[in-house]
C-alpha cells in the first residue's frame, strides 16, 4: 500500500495530478519553473486546500486546517527547507531548534525528555558537537542544512518533503546534503520526495522520477531511464539541461 497518494489534484496550475509514494520510496519531483512543483508540493503538505482531489497519508485524507486537526500528519510528514537560513530563529540555540517539533507534536513523555530524541537526530547528521549549542548566525551553510535536517528527522517521520535542497550550493557542500538524505532514507527507511529543476540531483538521489508540464504529469518511472530516453519534450529540456563535466 502507498504511504503517499494524491487522486486527481486540481489546484490552480494543477490539473488532474496524480502521484503514489511508497513507504521507504525516494522520488524526484522534475519539471521547469512554474510547471506546478511549487503547487503540488503546498498541497502535499497540507498549507493549501485543491480545488479538486484528495491527499491522503496512509490511507487517511490530508486537508488543509488548523495546526491542532493536523497533529498526526505533521508527525509522519516533515519539510526540508531550500533556505535553511530564512527557517532557523537566529536568537536560539541549535538544540533548542531541533527540539522545536518535540514540544509541538510530541507525546507527553517525548516533552518531557526531550534531550535524547535531540541528540540522536543531531548524531545521525553528524553535526559536531561543538556547535549544538551555538546559533544560527555561526554555523556554516553545510552546518545549517543538518540542523534542518535534524528537525526534521527528531520526531522520525516517514516521509520528507524537500525542496530544491541543494540548489545554489557549490559542489562539496552539495554532495553533503545528498549523500545525508541518502543515508537517513536507508538508515531509517524514511520516504523522500525532492522537489527540483535539478535532473543530475535527483538522478543522484532518486531511484524514480516524476516529471511535470504545464501542471499535468508527463512523465513517471525510473529515473535511470529518464535520462536514457526522455519521450516528453518537457523531460527532453531538463535532460539536455544538465552540464557537460570537462573533459
């Protein structure tokens, strides 16, 4: 059964979307600015309400509301932001961000001992420990993605969301950050949709692909055959988009 399903998603661009998650599954999200990713992704985590269609997370229907109605979804679904900068209050430590979730979504005992739960999503980011209990302002770029990361990951949720999550990085710090969500998606069999332009990230990272065009789905299977043989021309441009390594 899918951990993930959205049923002929109607929203502004969106027209008769269709998508399945299976649990564990790493799936990128492809398509040129304004084919909808941006749309889609809102929908799928409940910040906007379509027009048409259902969202429903383990078979259970997802609707956009209040933070109280949608305690147990944000439990099993988490966001990785683009800009980890823009989502990490500068005036708090980095324990205090991480432990952020717990004391929103956690079970009573979880608030009470958070620590533990803290700890072990900062470890399985590797983030050193000289800089748990710094602020935001003085960690690096990389620092600052595994911070978000930790967030994420501290209530162990079963699917991430992420957008764009290494655009705009320079190549070691992007290989960083996908060679983490590589290992929390095998370590602890989390579900990842990657929202991106990013054909050679997403080949990187995800076994499938999902392109969009003009708010429809063109295109969905392997991604290995994706960039073999793209049969869509929106498919065919992300494709020829990627750079060519010098010789």
């Amino acid at each position: 059964m899918s951990l993930l399903t959205c049923r002929d998603l109607d929203l502004r661009v969106l027209r008769g979307v269709d998508l399945d998650v299976a649990a564990g599954e790493r799936v990128g999200l492809l398509g040129e600015s304004g084919a909808g990713k941006t749309t889609l992704l809102r929908a799928l985590l409940a910040l906007d309400a379509p027009e048409r269609g259902t969202v429903a997370v383990d078979a259970r229907p997802v609707h956009a509301g209040r933070t109280r109605d949608l305690r147990w979804f944000r439990r099993l679904v988490q966001y990785v932001p683009q800009d980890p900068a823009t989502t990490l209050d500068p005036r708090s430590a980095v324990r205090d961000l991480v432990a952020l979730p717990v004391r929103r979504l956690g079970t009573r005992e979880e608030r009470r001992r958070p620590a533990g739960l803290v700890e072990r999503a900062l470890d399985l980011v590797e983030l050193p420990r000289d800089r748990r209990d710094t602020r935001p302002g003085e960690l690096s770029g990389g620092q600052a993605q595994r911070v978000c990361l930790a967030r994420a990951l501290v209530l162990r949720p079963r699917l991430l969301l992420a957008d764009e999550p290494v655009s705009g990085l320079d190549l070691p710090l992007r290989t960083l950050v996908l060679d983490m969500l590589r290992t929390v998606s095998h370590e602890q069999g989390t579900a990842l949709v990657v929202v991106s332009h990013d054909v050679a990230a997403v080949a990187a990272l995800c076994e499938r692909s999902v392109v969009l065009a003009e708010g429809r789905v063109v295109g969905d299977g392997p991604t290995a055959d994706l960039l073999a043989a793209p049969t869509h021309p929106a498919a065919r441009a992300l494709v020829d988009a990627i750079p060519l390594l010098p010789a």
